[in-house]
C-alpha cells in the first residue's frame, strides 16, 4: 500500500512539473530566446539561474562544459524530472533553444 502512495504521489510531482515548465504553442520561426522564455523559464529561471530545474548559467550549472548534442539531447529527451520536448518543439526549435542557452553560457 505505502509503495502505491509514493508511486502516486510521483506521478502528481511530475505532472506538476511537466505543467510548470511547459507553454503554449509557439511560431515555428520563433527564436531560441522565445523559446526559453516561453518553454523554460519557468523552470529554470528567467535569468537561467535555476528554480524547479537546474542552473544553466552561473554557479552549479553543470551544462557549461556539455557539448551542443547533450542540450539538444536533453531538451529533445528530457533528462533527470525534466519533460522531454520532442512532441512539443520541433528538431529546428530544439536546436536554437539550445544554440541560445550555449549563447548565454557564454560560448
């Protein structure tokens, strides 16, 4: 019984997440910095500090050093308690989100 509780109670907390770091539909056009403010800062800041999800820039961001395919990787599969976006972005939106989270790693 108690395993069944926790099991529920994971699937609550991942919902809950995957609702907070979620957005509307976006331009297929849409530039990697609408992207993140619309599909990622909620979860990750919108000075990509971390929040819910983990730091992308400044102290305990742990992506700085990942090659480009980790982030895409990352956004298209998700990784950890983050949703993967492959339904939800295209490959293109995928690619420039990323390309904008290197950008303000600083790379």
């Amino acid at each position: 019984m108690r395993k069944r509780i926790l099991g529920a109670g994971a699937a609550v907390v991942l919902a809950l997440v995957m609702a907070a770091c979620g957005g509307p539909d976006l331009p297929e056009d849409a530039t990697g910095a609408e992207i993140y403010v619309q599909m990622c800062a909620r979860c990750h800041g919108s000075d990509l500090r971390g929040g819910i999800g983990v730091a992308l820039v400044g102290e305990g961001a742990t992506s700085i050093d990942k090659p480009e395919s980790y982030l895409v990787q990352s956004i298209y599969a998700g990784i950890g308690s983050m949703p993967a976006f492959r339904r939800t972005l295209s490959d293109d939106q995928i690619l420039r989100v990323a390309r904008y989270i290197m950008q303000q790693q600083g790379r």
